[in-house]
C-alpha cells in the first residue's frame, strides 16, 4: 500500500476521459491505489486548473469516479484533471494529474439514459448504510414541555424518532452532548466531586418507546470540572479541556458502570461511545490537537475498565479531518479503538478503507456520525428535492464499504443553532415539526423498500451514473423487484437555476430481464418537485410561516409517498419488461414489479 511520504508523480492517474452531454460533463478516471477521495479540476479555455466547487460548503473531494459536472456552462470548452486524495488534512499533496482533452457540455441533446436490470444477476444481500444510526439534537430536548409550532418539542422529537426506527428501520441514535450541565451531571461539593445520573437516567426513560439504542458522545465538559468555564457551548456544558483528567476519568467510568447495571452487560454492548464531538472546531473544542488526543487516551480506557465489551471510538471530527495523526496517536498509544468516526457534508463521504489498512486496521468499522447536503442550519437545501437525490446517491456510494452513514439530523426540533422559526426553514430535520416528512426522509424510506438481494445493472447515455442512477433488488422468494432511478447531482448551484434543470432533465428506457412470473403488478412512486414534496403542499396551501389548524390537517392528509400512476398489471414478453420513466432534475422513482 502506498503511504502518503511515499506518493511520487507515477502514482498519479493517466487522463481523465469526459464526454459530454446535454448541461453536463461526464468525467471518469482510473483510480489509484491508497487514494481515499479525488478533487476534480477544472480549467476554463485556456485559464487555470481549479477545483470544481458543487457547492456542499464542506469537503470537494468525492470519493470516486465518475463525476457529473453540471456547474459547467453549455458551449464553454473546458479541459479537466484530476488530484488524487490521501489525507484529507492534506488535499493539495498529490500532484494534479494529466489533463483531458478539451470538451464543451452542450444546450441540446437527447438526454436518453437505457437502464438495463438483470433479476437473473443476484450480486448479493443490499447492504443499508441508514439504518446502523440517525443524528439528532441533544436527547436531553425528549423532557422538554417548551412548544415550538404548537408542538410540545420533546414529544415532537421522540415521535420522530419513533416514526425513523418504524419506517425507516434505523437501530441507533447519537446521544449529542450527553454529559451537558443541561442533565445536571457532574458538581462538586466543598471541592469533591458529586455524580448524578438521574437526568441521564429520564433521557434514557423518555427515548426507550422510539425503540432506539443510544450512541452516547461523551461530550461536553461539564462547567465545574472545566479548564476554562467561560467556553460555553449553549447551555450543553463547555468546549474545554477539563482541569482535572482523573476527575474526568472518575465520571466516565462512573457513568458507564452506571449504565452497566442499568441495562446488563448484553444490551450495552449494542450501545457505543464516541468522545467529543468535531474536536477540529473551536466551537465546540477550546483545546490544542494534543489536548484532544489526551481526552480521546483517558475516555477510552476509561471505558474499557469499566465495560470491556462497549465499542469506543473517534475522533468524530468535522470534515474528515485529523483522521491520520488520530490513527497515529492510537498505534503508538494502544489506546482501544473499536470504530473510525468522522464527519462530512455535501458530498459523498470519502473510502477510509485505505487509510485504515495503511494502519494495519483493515476491517475496522467506519461511522459517519455526522452526514448531510449542508453544514449549514437554515441552508434552504435542507428542504429540496435535490438534497434527498444527495442522500440516495450518498447511501448508493457508501453501500457495502461503511458500518453507518448517519443523517442529521431526525427531526426539525433542534435548539442548539436557533429554535425553528416556521414549518419549513431549512432546519436539518428528515421530518418537519409536526413529524411531516421532508424530501431526505422519503429518499430513505424508498431505500428502504428495496428487497434484500442487489441485482446487476447496466447503465448507458447522456448522464449515466452521473446524474441518472438506479438501485436495483430482488426478493428470490416472493419473486419481487424493486428498483429505486434517480436523477440527481452534487452541485447545489441548481437550485437557483431553473433552465439548467429543465437540460438536466432526463428520459430513461428501463429495461427489466429475467423475470420468472406470468404477470407483475407495477406500482410506481415518485418524488420531485411537485410530487410528495412539503414544500409544494405547503405552497399550494397557502402556509405563511406556521400552519393554521385547518393547514395542519391538510399537510397531514397529504403526508404520504405519492404515486406517479396507478398501479398496472404487466405481462413479461420472453421474460422482459420495458418501462418509460421520465426523470426531472431533480427527482427519484421507486418501482415495484410484484408477481401476481
């Protein structure tokens, strides 16, 4: 494997290959060894390389070919390059690669994609990223009476919490900032420590009906024991370090031992422990780099004493960050490390594999803790079409090669950026106040229809798995097939950009072989922009800012995954059948053949 020291210009891939289509550019590479992600470049005519910017207000790199650039203006020649990733501290190490020839996305085309899916072509079990674990606000908002939207906030939450376990099948929920002044967890009288864990314990009591185990961040430093307790982090404890690390150490281990005998030893084990929360941050981490390091050392074996079989990991950063000096740290340490975790927004999250395996840990599960098409609260893409396609799209690429890839968060009751100022607010929930599913939380429930077993499929046009993919799956004992098509792309430039997407529009010839039965029934559902989409119901309604009563029950009414046609009976012809489907950008299809 080759180590970043050693990474010289023969590494580097040969040319990217690009084609272009109608508003978009198809670039591929070949990709290389020990690389973890990929800037794509750009250079306008004769101008200058630089790194296409889709917009994410995060991390550029995405993790693989191919790339659909769509921010590219129809008619411009442009040339393209590629500078593989290895770190993504470092992402400016490798040297850019060899360019492509010069190419021009174009107004006019087709725009044709044929989707061939082959149910005869098991590829094996349909690996569910979602479902290992959602973000969520401080659990400490479930014993909230305070009402936003008419809503009491803590039954709002739990309920959506409720409705992502039942729906959505997700297992776990990271506990945010647990150890918060906020839960009253940690004082000290006449200069002892005083533990108490009994609004630990009404949390616990409130989340246990959602049917959600908990993921416990420990975080953040209590004011009492801080090093520095003007480093307010809301009124969820500080950002320090604490003064005293075996204080520190002393609460952990009390903790955990607490819930030891709360819950036994089997069921904690389900549980895990991530130390602090994106440390990289001076928001939320007062510290030095080495400072963290220290906290990750004691944590950790704090935990370790006190439950051996309770996973603990980190360090939980933001944008991928600091992943390789944590690895470092941990191999010279021998600090138990049972998982990888990190954070990234607006883009697919990086392939870690090899970082990992560069550190002799291959295997070791990677959780994304934190994942999104925005860092930003208030971002009016939380809300879009385009960010549920995003988050089909992250699930698709993270599929089979992470243990969790988290959204955040479940629910729009979330307090620590600012308390949500109407129904729709770009607020980082899948599901509205009022528990209303946004656009990401029906791009996982159609996920989540998906049969058990991956089918093979092929792709070919104008934006193949660019813009246009597909999940295809099968059930080998009732026979079912359900695929879920797509239309979708990083860049959130789009949004303010009308005639960019009627180019992106696309029609796709599904084409379904190997199909066993007489006759299927197809049904067909579908989200886009005025199709099961709040915003749309909201807009036809009339809602200003907060739903009247009679509102309420409308959106209510409406709060379903719609059907694009009614259902239909189809009879295979030489065990094939062909579909129509036509994808706005943006937008996705879940589609049903069910033996009849």
């Amino acid at each position: 494997m080759t180590s970043p020291a050693a990474w010289s210009t023969n590494d580097v891939p040969g040319g990217p290959r690009v084609r272009a289509g109608r508003g978009q550019v198809s670039v591929d590479w070949d990709q290389v060894p020990g690389a973890v992600g990929y800037l794509v470049h750009r250079a306008d005519g004769d101008g200058p390389y630089r790194v296409v910017d889709h917009r994410g207000g995060d991390l550029l790199a995405v993790p693989g070919p191919p790339y659909g650039d769509t921010t590219v203006e129809p008619g411009r020649t442009v040339r393209y390059a590629i500078r593989p990733v290895l770190d993504a501290d470092r992402p400016d190490a490798c040297p850019l690669g060899p360019p492509s020839p010069p190419v021009a996305a174009l107004a006019d085309g087709d725009g044709v994609v044929e989707v061939t899916v082959d149910a005869a072509r098991p590829l094996g079990p349909v690996h569910r990223p979602w479902r290992d674990m959602i973000g969520s606000e401080h659990l400490s908002l479930l014993l909230s009476t305070d009402r936003v939207g008419g809503e009491e906030m803590g039954r709002g939450l739990a309920a959506a919490l409720a409705r992502v376990h039942r729906e959505l099948g997700v297992e776990r929920v990271r506990a945010h900032g647990i150890l918060g002044d906020d839960l009253g967890v940690y004082r000290e009288v006449d200069g002892q420590p005083v533990h108490d864990f009994t609004g630990i314990d009404a949390v616990l009591d409130a989340l246990a009906p959602t049917g959600l185990r908990p993921v416990l961040e420990l975080s953040f430093t209590p004011r009492a024991l801080a090093r520095d307790p003007s480093r307010v982090v809301t009124d969820a404890g500080v950002s320090s370090p604490p003064r005293d690390w075996n204080r520190w150490a002393a609460l952990v281990g009390d903790l955990i031992r607490h819930l030891r005998h709360r819950v036994g030893d089997a069921e904690l084990r389900r549980w895990a422990v991530e130390v602090w929360n994106e440390p990289d941050l001076d928001c939320f981490w007062s510290g030095s780099r080495d400072d963290y390091l220290r906290m990750y050392d004691v944590t950790a074996r704090a935990v370790r004493a006190a439950c051996p079989g309770l996973p603990v990991g980190g360090p939980a950063t933001a944008a991928t960050k600091w992943v390789e000096p944590f690895l470092d740290h941990v191999d010279a340490s021998d600090t138990p490390l049972d998982f990888l975790s990190t954070h990234v927004y607006g883009s697919p999250p990086l392939d870690l594999r090899p970082t990992l395996a560069r550190h002799g840990r291959a295997g070791t599960p990677l959780l994304w803790t934190e994942w999104g098409p925005s860092p930003t609260h208030f971002a009016p893409v939380n809300d879009s079409v385009l960010s549920a396609a995003f988050v089909v799209t992250g699930m698709r690429e993270a599929s089979g090669r992470v243990a969790a890839l988290a959204c955040w968060v479940a629910s729009d009751h979330f307090e620590e950026l600012g308390r949500p100022p109407a129904l729709l607010h770009g607020g980082f929930g899948l599901l509205s106040v009022g528990g209303l599913a946004k656009p990401r939380f029906w791009a996982l429930w159609m996920l989540e229809q998906l049969a058990p077993v991956q089918l093979a499929a092929r792709l070919e046009g104008d934006g193949a798995n660019t813009l246009v993919q597909a999940w295809p799956s099968a059930d080998p004992h009732t026979g079912r097939v359900a695929v879920v098509l797509w239309n979708g792309t990083l860049d959130q430039g789009v949004l303010d950009r009308t005639d960019q997407c009627d180019r992106l529009h696309r029609s796709v010839r599904l084409r379904v072989d190997g199909l066993t039965h007489r006759a299927y029934e197809l049904r067909h559902r579908r989200l886009d922009e005025e199709t099961s989409n709040l915003a749309a119901t909201a807009r036809r309604l009339g809602v200003d800012g907060w739903p009247t009563d009679e509102q309420w029950t409308a959106l209510r009414a409406a709060d379903r995954l719609a059907d694009a046609t009614p259902p239909v009976t189809l009879t295979p012809d030489r065990h094939r059948v062909e579909l129509p489907v036509n994808l706005p950008m943006p937008s996705i299809s879940l589609l049903e053949l069910t033996p009849r």
